[in-house]
C-alpha cells in the first residue's frame, strides 16, 4: 500500500481537486513512477482539459 499527503481516505486529491490518479495530470508522481499496467483507465483532468480548448473566445 502506498500514501501520499494530497490523497484523502476516500480516494479524492486535494491537489489536483478530482478523484485520485496517481501519475496524472499534477500529481506529485507523474515523471517520478511509471504506472504499466494502467491503459484503459483516462485521467480525469484530461477530459476537463479538452473540454475547455474546444470554447472558442470571440475575437473582437
């Protein structure tokens, strides 16, 4: 088992404000640990990041 000082008992990041993903998006491990084994499983900030590209600001 391991534990990080962001991660709260029910498996949410008080850093990142989303559910845990360890190696995701603003985590403490991400480029520190490789995580293999986890393919299917999408970050939860990547879809909130693509979300917000696609609003397009009017130009004035």
């Amino acid at each position: 088992m391991w534990d990080c000082r962001h991660r709260r008992s029910d498996d949410f990041c008080r850093r990142r404000k989303t559910a845990c993903f360890p190696g995701g998006i603003g985590c403490v491990l991400k480029d520190k640990f490789e995580f293999p084994l986890r393919t299917d499983i999408k970050d939860p900030l990547l879809k909130k990041r693509k979300e917000k590209s696609k609003i397009v600001k009017p130009s004035n």
